[in-house]
C-alpha cells in the first residue's frame, strides 16, 4: 500500500496523547499474566532437569499423585506428536521427551490445590537420569568428538563431513572478493564473541488455563502473539483450533521472548487431566534458565578499506549457538551485517550450532546486533588505523536508495544519510573529552516485517468508533492505532477506543514482533477506515438521492461534492451512526492484509564513556539516539523504543551474560547476578527522530521497535577502545576484562 | 498445617487473614486479598516491582512474611490515588509516557512516593540512585526520572 501524500498535514498523528490503557496501569488495575484467576482454580508447578545433558529412563510420578492436595501430574506422555517438526521443537522445549537438553529443562508437572503442595509434590517425582556428556560453548561444540546434542538435526546442504550439531548453513553476498581486497590500501581480519544474554522482561510468564471434557478450551496469558499460542497449544493437545480461545493479558515486557509457547500447553495438559483450572506462574529463576535467550556468537570479520576510506570487500563468518534447538537467527545476522553499506563485494556466511543451552527465543532485531557489532567494531579499528573520521567513512559507504543490499534486495528511500547527517550535525559529535574518556559511534538496522493482520472498525449510535485488532500491544500500540484511526475518520482522539480482541472475535493475527504493529495494523486500521467512509458515504448518498460518487469524506462528515457542492448541509459522523438503523443497519470496516513494504530502518548511536583504569569500569557520560521513524505517531512513544532498545544494548555491551559452569548449568539465573542496567547506570538517553516516509505506508510509517538495540554494542565497544587505546574483541566488557586489555 | 492469624491494615482498611508460615506478604496480597497491582518480577527482592510500604517504610514485600505485617500498616499502588483522583506522581507518570508495558510501574510508583515523602526537593541523581532498586526493562528509565522529578515540583507547589 502506498504512501498517500509526502506533504499531508497530520492532524492526530504527531501529537502526544494520553495512552488509552494508562490509568489502569498507574492505579494497579491492568491484568497481567500471572493476575488472573477462576473459581476452583489449581496451582501448577513445574519439575526441571538439574542436569545440562541427560537420558530420561524413567518417572516415576506416583508418590506425588498420592500427595493430598495434588489434582494432577503430566509428563511428555500427555501431549500429541507435533504436524511439524518446527513446532515438536517448541513441545519438546516445554517438555523433555526422551533427553534432558539444558539444565531448567522441564520434565514433569503438577496441579494442586495450593502452591506448596504442589511445591513439595515436585519433590516427590523420582526422574532416573542416565547423564550424557554436554557441551554449552560454540568452540566445543564445532569439535569433532563434541557430545551430538540432537541426533539427525545436521542442516541438509552443510558439506560432508560437516559436525551433526551443526543445523543451518547460509551464505549471502555478491561482487568479486578477491578482487576488492586486492585494491585496498588496508586489510584487517578480526574475531569477536558476544554472550549469550536474556530479554529481561520483568514480568515472568505466566497462564490461567481452562480445558473441559468436550474438549473445549480457555487460555489466558501474557505472549506478543496469541493467535500463534493457540496454533501451537491446539496441535500439542489435539484439539481443534477453533475451540481453543486464547485471550492476551497485558503483557509485562518481551522484546522477542514471548513470541512462542513456554508453560501454556502444559497448564493446559494440567488442566485437561485434572478437570479444573489451572494456573502457571514461572519463578525469575524458571525465566532464566528455560526461556529467551539470545544467541551466542564467535565472528570473523575481514575487510579492505582504501586510504580515504572507502570499502573494497567486506566478509564475515558467524558462527550462533541457539541452544539444544535448530535456530535460524544466523541468518537474520547474516543478512543483517553489512546492511549499513554499500559495497560491490561483500559475502556473509554462517552456521548455527545446537549446544546444552536453552531453545532461542528472538530478542529484538535476533540475530542482528552481533553482526554489527563485529562489523562496525572493524570498520572503526580501519578508521583509527587509517586516521579517518569514522562518521566521515559511514556516510562515505552508506547505503542509499538504489544500494544493492547484501543480502540481495535494492533499497527504495531510506534514512540512514540523514540519520548520520543528523548525528554529525549535532553538539553531541563535537563535545569535547578529556582522558579516560571515548567516543563511539556506530550504524544499526533492522528489517521490519508487516505480515497477517485483521482489523475491525465499529460505528457506534452516538458516532464514536471501536477498533478491534488482534496485536498484544506492548509499548502503547493501543494508542498510536487509536490515533490513526481518529485521523482518517476526521474524528477526535478520545471518540476513539482500540482493543485488542481475543482469538475467538477477530480473524488472524501475526506476533506482536519484527516492528511490525505501528506499520501493519495501522495500515490495516487505516483501510478499515477507508472502508467505512464508503459505507457512510454510500448511506448519505442515499439520503441525499445523489450518486455515492458525488460524495466526499472531509473532517469527520460527508460533503456533496463536483456538480452537488453546496447543495446539501453536510452530515457528521454523529448524525449518520444516529439514522443508521434506517440506512441499512449497523456499519463497520473491515480490512484483512498480509502487509509488504515494511520498509528497513536505520539508527545511529553516539556515546561518550570513562573508563576508570583502577576498576575497569566504564561510565556512560553521553548517549544520543539517530533514528528514522519514517512518520512518529506518537512521538513519546517511538523515544520510548530508542531510549529502551539502546539501554538493553548497553546492558549487553556492558554488564549481561549468561554463564555456563563445568557442570553445563547456568550459574547466574537472577536478577543479582544477570544485572541489567538500572537508572543510576546511567545519564539521560537523548533522541533525535528522523522522519523519511516509507514509501510502503499510508502515512509513511516504519517499525520503530529493534533497530535500537544493534548500535550499542559496538557503539560502546568503539568508545571504549578510544578511551583506553585498546580495544577489546568480546561481550560483555566488564571491569575484570577491560583491566586485562589495560595491562595488554 | 495450621494457619497464623493476622490483623493489620491495608490501604486505610482494616484487614484480617490467614497465612501459612512460610508465605510471603506478596503472594497474600496478590493471591488472597485479590490486591494484584502489586507485582512479582523476581521473588527474591532485586526488581522492586513488588514494593509496598510497611508502616511507611520503603519494602520488597517478596521478602517480608505475610506473619510480619500484624498490627501494623501496608500501602500498595492501590492506596496512591485518592478515590477518582489521581497522585500527582501517577498523573506526571501519564503526562511523560513513563510507562510501556508498565510492569514495573506500581514498583516504581511506591518507591517513588517514599523518596517524595523523605526528600522533597530530590536532584536527578538523588531520583536515579533511590530507584537503583526497581528496573525497568522497557523505558531506559529516562523518562520515569523526568516524572519523578515534575511529581516533586508539583507537589512542592501544592
Ligand atoms: S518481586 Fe520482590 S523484588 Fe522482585
Ligand atoms: S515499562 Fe516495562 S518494565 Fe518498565
């Protein structure tokens, strides 16, 4: 769908409204997740495996069902076998079938009356283990005698004699390597590492889940994406999809993790067996230890620059580790590296290994925030190395419209020119340092998806409309689909109430991911709105007894129009929704879509540290935010998602990782020891919103939610390596690292 | 198991309940007394989104037992706004998008009334250093502090 008018004077769209879900949320009034709860209700509790690999010989569950309270025990014996391997992943994910995968992976589960009985019946279950040798770091896993976590998972076109853990092989690029290396004046080869880290939504998962003997079912629970909840769940427990309805709660924070099932399906086996509802709470420590986490990666980087900057070849080789699962996020990284360039050679390859490590979930952008890193961490080591200003060489190499992507497409207008304008323009690039302190810059991107989406519209008797879309909104999407709507209805914000419909009332939706709400369901909404105009216009045009042409939609009423003009009053929303019932009934638009032209996103950050070379720690002094949003509507709300998305990337940067111990089991499952960033961590984060249509939108609207985590890592890597003169090549630089590069 | 008997006050109202022993005053509130805006983000007092005000104390009520709250006063994110009329830390929290998911917002909110209620007239560091104690994975924080700091100017003006 097209951009309607690059001059069009927005209204609604732009202005800073109230959020329609706000004061619930300040009083203590919004459900969540964990909030809810039915009469008769159970508490679930769930077994997990202490061991990071290990052959389950046999359960033994019946002590615990004998334990007063307990209504109810399943293990993998209660689900069906998967319609498709992606999706038996995601059972086996929730529960361990014939192997423990990772230390926290579930094996059985209880319902009882209360939480410590069903506590205290999980101490009853007797597992017999058989424990296997496990591997949980990419090195180990690539070696040739690594223990096989998954038999027969080997990606299909990995050449012979590639190692079975090894699930997916890709490669991307164009142009003649040898060649472009050949003509630089310089050439480096760098490997990097980054950790594994964890999407840190504060609120855990949660379900209330209700199955009754005709096979009917009720869930309830936090995920971005409850249309694919019930798909999922459904096939798990063999039931139809249609008698499954599930209804989003309010959601405590995701960014890519609650974008597949954790404990759902098992509340509901619970449910199922035990006759009554069932509710499932996971501990903080549950979060950590079986559910996210990104990808870990070990990344080679070679690139060729000429002496005034300019990129000849640019390669990279990543290597991910996604967990006991296949995980294809290699390839979002692959495609994402050298998206910032433009570059007549360049090739991205990659692999992902499976390693005794939780199942991947996708973190805001998966998979692209440790290919830029790498890449835009060697792209400053040439700039140093060369003495060039590295925004200077960004804007020298950056891809514009007309750009032949890496990973194949031809870029259409995008903003990343501007957004580096922007950031060489601003105060923030010519502040001055003192020592011990750095600045760093770096490029991010993300793709943007638009996808399934269905949206209602309803016109109520006093003319104030209900938008009914399907999008668990996270950050304020509610409003910013109100907004749209109020927009091209020519009606006033608060005439305007947007819910999010549960699976039974709405048709399709996709997750609640890629940034793709704000751009698909307020494309969808703003179709739905077009449809209703010509429902309103072709009633008026009855009224009138003038052709439905000669009538026009402007500022909230329906105007005669061409040879009619002025030959009638015109008649508002309000007075059409009051006759209604004597115009043919109640009226509505709807709109269905699979929305293209999501249009890519690009981002710039800035920031300033000082590292302190007794402790190693780095201080933030300054960051700023370059962002295209291609139109903001809701401007708040988009600073929301660059101020975040960059704090999360700092947090990774800085301070978050997951660590395995000798024994396979994850040494630090809480919020001490996993710290991620708190307020005086840091300054303030500075914005600066750029506005380039995407030219695949009504009003111009791109995705605003992911491109923000990629720069910071190599942002803050740049930065540091400036402010000490050494530069580190692993995530995250905590003092201990930073103190050894000191020492050299 | 027997059960302890404990009488106290929640939000200005007088409160009685049964708890086990070993429960936390968080899941009474939340699980019993049906007072959910009070939330559990980790249970094992790092995230703040639990925190209540005990006798006017700043507290993870995660970790204070249900048994401990007898004869004594407990505020919750319930109690913060007066009837239809919101706090002006809750109505600053709207008018600067303080909030996304807003999880952590009753944690936030709680904390936040404590700092006010000891320190008037807080500096943007005084605001980041008192509420070091509550994430917030969504917002990067800036915009909670900015809140915080127009609540406190507000309030001073009365
Ligand atoms: S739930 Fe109490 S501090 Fe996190
Ligand atoms: S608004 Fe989501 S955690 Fe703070």
């Amino acid at each position: 769908m097209a951009l309607d008018d690059r001059k069009r004077a927005f209204k609604v769209v732009g202005t800073r409204v109230p959020r329609p879900d706000g004061i619930d949320k300040v009083t203590g009034r919004a459900l969540y997740g964990a909030d809810m709860s039915a009469p008769g209700m159970l508490h679930g509790a769930i077994l997990r495996s202490p061991h990071a690999h290990a052959r389950i010989r046999a359960i033994d569950t019946s002590r615990a069902e004998a334990l007063p309270g307990v209504k109810a025990v399943v293990t993998s014996a209660d689900f069906c076998r998967a319609k498709h391997s992606f999706n038996q992943d995601a059972l086996d994910h929730c529960m361990a079938r014939e192997k423990a995968l990772y230390d926290g992976h579930a094996v059985a589960a209880v319902a009882a009356t209360s939480k410590s009985a069903a506590r205290a019946a999980l101490e009853l279950i007797a597992v017999e283990y058989e424990v296997l040798p496990h591997v949980t770091e990419i090195e180990d896993a690539l070696k040739p005698d690594a223990p096989v976590v998954q038999e027969d998972r080997r990606a299909r076109n990995a050449p012979e004699g590639t190692h079975p853990n090894v699930t997916h092989v890709v490669s991307f690029g164009h142009g003649d390597l040898e060649a472009g290396f050949a003509r630089a004046d310089r050439v480096i080869e760098r490997s990097f590492r980054t950790a594994a880290t964890h999407q840190g939504y504060i609120e855990p998962h949660a379900c209330l889940a209700s199955v009754t003997p005709d096979g009917r079912g009720e869930l309830w629970c936090c995920t971005q994406g409850h249309y694919y909840v019930r798909e999922l769940c459904a096939d798990f427990l063999g039931m139809d999809t249609s008698q499954l309805r599930v209804t989003a709660s309010e959601i405590g924070g995701g960014f890519g993790g609650k974008t597949t099932v954790t404990i759902e399906p098992v509340a509901l086996a619970l449910s199922r067996k035990a006759g009554r509802p069932v509710k499932l709470v996971m501990s903080r420590d549950e979060v950590f230890r079986a559910s996210g986490p990104t990808v870990s990666s070990w990344s080679d980087i070679k690139i060729g620059m000429t002496r005034d900057g300019r990129i000849t070849a640019a390669q990279a080789m990543l290597r991910y580790q996604g967990g006991a699962f296949p995980c294809g996020t290699v390839e979002l990284g692959a495609m994402s590296a050298f998206a910032a360039y433009d570059l007549e050679a360049v090739r991205a390859d990659g692999i992902n290994v499976m390693t005794n490590r939780p199942r991947q979930a996708a973190y805001r952008a998966p998979g692209a925030p440790m290919a830029i890193y790498a890449v835009e961490s060697t792209v400053d080591e040439l700039c140093q190395e060369l003495g060039l200003d590295p925004l200077e060489v960004r804007l020298k190499n950056a891809a514009r419209k007309g750009t032949k992507s890496a990973y194949g497409p031809t870029f259409d207008d995008i903003g990343l020119v501007a957004t580096l304008e922007a950031a060489k323009a601003h105060p923030h690039y010519a502040a001055p340092l003192c020592p011990n302190q750095g600045r760093g810059l770096s490029c991010g991107f993300w793709f943007n998806f638009g996808g399934n989406t269905c949206v209602t519209l309803n016109l109520d008797a006093d003319g104030t409309v209900g938008v009914t879309e399907g999008n668990p909104d996270i950050g304020g999407s509610r409003a910013s689909i109100s907004m749209m709507a109020a927009e091209e209805l020519g009606i006033p914000y608060d005439k305007v109430r947007t819910i999010v419909a549960d699976t039974a009332s709405l048709g399709f939706n996709d997750v609640t991911d890629g940034s793709r709400v704000t751009f698909a369901v307020g494309l969808a909404t703003i179709e739905a709105a077009r449809d209703m105009i010509r429902k309103m216009c072709a009633r008026v045009a009855k009224i009138w007894d003038i052709d439905e042409e000669a009538v026009i939609w402007e500022d909230g009423c329906a105007r005669p129009a061409g040879p009619n003009a002025g030959d009638f009053e015109p008649m508002s929303i309000a007075e059409i929704a009051a006759i209604a019932n004597k115009t043919g009934g109640p009226i509505a638009g709807h709109h269905e879509v699979n929305a293209d032209g999501a249009g890519v996103s690009f981002g710039v950050h800035l920031v300033d540290v000082e590292v302190d070379p007794e402790t190693g720690h780095t201080k933030i002094l300054r960051y700023t935010v370059f962002q295209d949003a291609g139109k903001a509507v809701h401007p708040d709300y988009v600073e929301g998602q660059m101020q975040g998305g960059a704090v999360q990337g700092i947090g990774w940067a800085l301070n978050e990782e997951y660590i395995y111990g000798e024994d396979g089991r994850l040494q630090n499952p809480g919020f001490l020891d996993y710290r991620i960033p708190v307020a005086s961590d840091l300054p303030k984060i500075d914005t600066v919103i750029l506005e380039i249509p995407n030219p695949g939108h009504p009003y111009g609207v791109r995705g605003v939610g992911e491109t923000s985590i990629v720069p910071p890592l190599a942002a803050l890597s740049n930065a540091v390596a400036r402010a000490i003169g050494a530069r580190l090549h692993e995530l995250p630089m905590s003092p201990p690292r930073i103190l050894q590069a000191l020492k050299g | 198991m027997s059960r302890i008997h404990v009488r106290t006050t929640i939000n200005g109202d007088a409160v009685e309940y049964l708890c086990e022993a070993g429960q936390s005053l968080l899941d009474v509130l939340r699980d019993d007394l049906g007072l959910t805006g009070t939330k559990e983000g980790c249970g094992t007092g790092d995230c703040g989104a639990c925190s209540v005000l005990l006798d006017g104390r700043l507290v993870c009520s995660c970790l204070v037992l249900a048994a401990e709250a007898d004869q004594r006063s407990v505020e919750t994110v319930e109690g913060l706004a007066d009837g239809d009329r919101l706090h002006p830390l809750q109505q600053k929290f709207l008018d600067h998008a303080a909030l996304q998911c807003g999880i952590c917002t009753p944690g936030f909110l709680v904390a936040a009334r404590a700092l006010l209620e000891k320190n008037p007239t807080p500096s943007e560091t005084d605001v980041r250093y008192w509420l070091a104690g509550n994430l917030c994975r969504c917002t990067g924080y800036d915009k909670i502090v900015a809140a915080v700091m127009d609540a406190a100017a507000q309030m001073r003006k009365g």
